[in-house]
C-alpha cells in the first residue's frame, strides 16, 4: 500500500496559495497558544473565500460517508 502525503490527500492543502497563507494562521495561532507573539497577516478576503468553498465541497462530500 503506498503512503499519500497529507498535502496530497487533505483538500485544505492542495491549492499552494490558500495552503500557504492557511499555515501562516496555524503557526500564528500555535505560537500564540504558547505565549509567542507573532504578526502574520489575516487571511485575505480573496483567501477566506476560496477557504469557505474549500470547507463546503469537503463538507458535502463528507455527509455521504
């Protein structure tokens, strides 16, 4: 059985652009857990929309399972 990388098989992470600014907020927030403060920029409008259709395509087809 061959092993998929988690950028290949979790769809928050297959657009480049959306993966990048998604882990921006996932270190921001990690750091921020831990008492680091950082200044990385929110997602961008254009981002939180590609994000929100993300969520409902996987969101769908998640129901069927």
């Amino acid at each position: 059985m061959s092993k998929k990388s988690l950028k290949k098989t979790n769809p928050y992470l297959k657009d480049d652009k959306l993966s990048k600014e998604l882990l921006y907020q996932f270190v921001s927030s990690s750091t921020a857990v831990e008492g680091v403060l950082t200044k990385y920029p929110k997602l961008s409008k254009s981002m939180e929309r590609k994000l929100k259709e993300v969520i409902a395509v996987h969101e769908a087809s998640e129901s069927y399972r």
